[in-house]
C-alpha cells in the first residue's frame, strides 16, 4: 500500500483541478493519469488490509487480544 501511495505521489500535477482538460499538456493528462491509478491501487489496498489484517480496533480478534493481555473474560 505505501508503495503505491509512493508511486502516486510521483506523478502528481499540482492544480490539476483548475486546469481546463484542453490546458494540460499529454505529460500533465500521464501523470494525473497514473496518479489516478497508483492511488485508487493504493485505496484499494488500505480497504482490503482494513477488511483482512486483525489488528484493527473493530475487529473481534483484536478485541479478543486486548482481553487476553488484559486479563479480561469477554
């Protein structure tokens, strides 16, 4: 995930929404084009590690550890 938000943050054009899309230069429409890319890759990921991984506050494995650490009876 912090791979890709890397990679987005490369191809970043500054003020591109201000910009008329007749405006931009094809390197300016590539690069906000890849940084589309690279960032919804990188949402995508966030959602699927927030969806998967135990270690977030809402998911009960991590409430079962924090009981467990704590010494604490669900």
């Amino acid at each position: 995930m912090i791979l890709f938000a890397a990679f987005a943050s490369l191809f970043y054009v500054p003020g591109f929404l201000d910009m008329p899309l007749g405006v931009l230069t094809p390197r300016q429409l590539l690069s906000q084009l890849l940084f589309s890319v690279f960032a919804l890759i990188a949402l995508a990921s966030l959602a699927r590690s927030i969806e998967r991984d135990p270690v977030w506050p809402w998911r009960p494995e991590f409430r079962r550890a924090m009981n467990s650490l704590f010494g604490r009876t669900p």
